[in-house]
C-alpha cells in the first residue's frame, strides 16, 4: 500500500522506488529476482505495478499474500485517480491547470529515463543480465528491421534464454 500510495507517473516511473523498498529495505527480493520480477511483469498482461505486487505478495506470503499486495497496490490508485479526476473535470479549462498538466510531462520522462539508468547499472553488476540485455537489444532490431512478427520473436528470445541460462548455470 505505500508502494501504491507514494508512487506516482506509472509503473515504469515507481521501478526505482519498488526496487528500494523490496530489495534494499525490506530484502524480500535479492536483486536477480527483481529482475525476474521485472521480466514476469512485462511479460503478463496487465499494468507493471499490480503484477509487480502481485510477484513479490506470491513470494512473500503465497496467493493470500498475492491477493493483499495487489489490492494494497490498486486501492490507493484508485481513490487518488476519483478524486483528482472529479477535480480536474471541474476546472480542467483553467490556465493554472493547464500549466501544471504541462509541468508533469518532463517529470515523468525524468523518472523514466531514471528507471532505464538503474537497469542499466543493475544490468551491468550480474553476467547474466548481460546476455539478456544483449538479447533484448538483438530482438528490438529484428523486430524494427525485419517486421518478424513479435510473438515469433518472444518465443525464440524466451527459448534462447533459457538456453544461455542453463548453459550458464
């Protein structure tokens, strides 16, 4: 609930905070399993930071804890988005408003771009991540340069990566 309270901007933009309450403060993960929990997040439909509650409530406390987490994650959200949107649809035609709503925008693309510089550091640390990075980045040109279907391209990168893992262990 102080995950789903205290960030703002979307899943990418709270990644830094999630990372230091879990890993760092709490240690209920170890950093290669926040990046499996990264990885089980984007790939599972659904918003980053309910899967992200729901991996580390499963890990913590099983599928009650799975059931709090998330709901601890969404309510907070839920209650906050009501209110701002009930506000901003009465003065939404404001200038005062409007200048705000523009003064978010490269906030958020801050914490975006803080998030990719964490996991890029994260990446850097662990050999492993390495190849996956690698991996991530071979795919993303295959996809852009060749138009190959995407879901080809998931299957393949997830068969090629457990491959290199159990190469690797």
């Amino acid at each position: 609930m102080k995950i789903g309270v205290l960030s703002i901007g979307g899943g990418y933009a709270s990644l830094p905070y999630i990372q230091s309450i879990i890993v760092q403060e709490k240690g209920w993960l170890d950093t290669n399993t926040y990046a499996d929990l990264l990885t089980i997040s984007q790939m599972t439909p659904g918003p980053l930071a309910i899967n992200s509650a729901s991996f580390v409530g499963m890990k913590v406390g099983g599928p009650i804890g799975a059931v709090v987490a998330t709901i601890g994650n969404v309510l907070p959200s839920l209650c906050i988005v009501l209110l701002f949107s009930m506000i901003y649809y009465k003065y939404k035609n404001l200038n005062g408003v409007q200048l705000v709503m523009k003064a978010i925008r490269p906030v958020v693309v801050a914490l975006i771009v803080s998030v990719a510089y964490s996991l890029v550091m994260m990446l850097t640390n662990n050999e492993r991540m390495i190849y996956q990075f690698l991996l991530l980045i071979i795919c993303f040109i295959i996809v852009r340069m060749k138009k190959v279907n995407t879901l080809l391209i998931i299957f393949g990168a997830g068969i090629l990566n457990m491959c290199l893992m159990y190469l690797m262990s």
